[in-house]
C-alpha cells in the first residue's frame, strides 16, 4: 500500500531531517515494505538516500525562470526529487490554481516521467448537492488529466474533511473510491482526518490503495503507527 505524508508548512529542515531519519529507522526495523512517500515544505528539501520517498509538494511547470516565489525542475533535480504533489485543494482553493495550471503542471511533470500524485476533492457545498452535482464537480478535475498514466496515483480529498476532524462515513468512502477506480485504475488514496484511531478502518476498505496524511503524520511516531497498519493488512 501507500503510505503518504504531506507536511504543508510544517517543519523546518532541521526537524525534517529528524523527522525522515525517525521513519527510515522505523521501516529497517520493522521491515517494512510499503511504500512510504513524505512531502516536506520546499525549504525543507534535502538531499536523501533511503526507503522513503521524498516529493515535492508543488514546483512550477518550468526547468527555470523569471517565476518569483516558485521553484522549477532545475530545484527538484538538486535534491534527485522525481514525485511530485499536484492538484491538492489547498492550491486550487486557498492559492487559486485553476484545472487549467494543473494540467499544464500535470504534462510538464509527466513528460519528465515524475511520479504524480493528484489530488481530487469536492467541497462542502458539492457533496450536499447531492451525488450527481458531487460527481459532476469531481469528474471536471480529472479534465485534461492523463489517467492512464503510468506514474500516477490519485488522492481523493473531500475538501471539507482536511484538518477538520470530520470524514466521510467508511461506507461513503468505499462507494466513491469505487466511482472514482472507473474513471482510472492508478492507486487511489484517501486523504481528509486520517489518523491513527481511523486509518486501520480506512486501509482495509475495498478499493482504497492507501493514505494521504496531513496533521496527524507531523508526528513521526503516528505516522509510523499508521504505516505499521498497512503491513499488518498485508492487501
Ligand atoms: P489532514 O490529514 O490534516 O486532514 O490533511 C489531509 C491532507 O490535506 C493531506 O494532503
């Protein structure tokens, strides 16, 4: 399964260091083999050799430039960063890229043969308007997205259940992720108030690949706790 942490504007460098050395001794003791992706915040990027996977949570669709505030492929390529975040709901909603900006960000980073994760997600309003609207909504982000691409993983993240506290119900959660593995068979995680009280449950649903964690993967212990749960499931 998949196992991912993203860290926002979380830890510093310093801490992250710590923080991936904790997870990497954590998965030679343990012998873990899933797969374990950590998104630190871009001044916390470090050259790193290991088991875990480090991305980027954004980059800008370029190689370099005149992009203030943005940081390119030639910043990836620095620290060997070859996955990438694109798409989570705090870049559409709170930084206000648009479907647009990710699908050129998404071919950009495809064509170098990155490891994508894409996120997907409604809001509120979306959900409550009933199925249809919500699919509706959902479908439209997967417009211009290559989802037979070979590199790609999906996130799905109601928008409303980030670093809330709420989650949709298991059940709700099964019945989407099933909708969702038909518009593409790339691994499909959940992402939305995981943590270690729920993530057993959301693991061992049916057609959910993995976790996206945010909040509760800050501490190194309940995020290794939660990768201990995806080993001991062994799907
Ligand atoms: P929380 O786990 O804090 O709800 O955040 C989820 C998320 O946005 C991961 O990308």
């Amino acid at each position: 399964m998949i196992i991912a942490a993203n860290l926002k504007t979380n830890l510093t460098r310093k801490q992250t260091t710590d923080y991936v050395a904790e997870l990497e001794s954590y998965l030679k003791t343990n012998n873990i083999t899933q797969e374990v992706l950590v998104f630190p915040a871009t001044s916390s990027l470090n050259p790193h050799a290991g088991d875990v996977i480090i991305g980027a949570q954004n980059a800008y669709a370029t190689q370099n430039g005149a992009f203030t505030g943005e940081i390119g492929l030639d910043h990836l390529n620095e620290f060997e960063i070859k996955t990438i975040l694109i798409g989570h709901s705090e870049r559409r909603h709170v930084l206000g890229e648009t479907q647009e900006e990710l699908v050129k960000k998404f071919n950009f980073y495809k064509d170098l043969g990155f490891k994508i994760i894409y996120c997907i997600g409604e809001p509120l309003e979306k959900r409550e308007a009933g199925k249809e609207e919500m699919m509706k909504y959902i479908s439209a982000q997967y417009e211009g997205i290559d989802t037979s691409y070979e590199n790609l993983i999906i996130a799905y993240e109601p928008v409303w259940a980030i670093g809330t506290g709420f989650t949709p119900t298991l059940e709700d959660i099964e019945a989407i992720h099933t909708d969702l593995k038909e518009k593409s068979t790339a691994p499909l995680l959940y992402g939305g108030s995981v943590k270690v009280t729920n993530a057993k449950e959301v693991l061992a649903l049916q057609n959910v690949d993995g976790i996206l964690v945010g909040s509760a993967a800050l501490y190194a212990e309940h995020f290794c706790t939660m990768i201990q749960y995806a080993q001991d499931l062994q799907k």
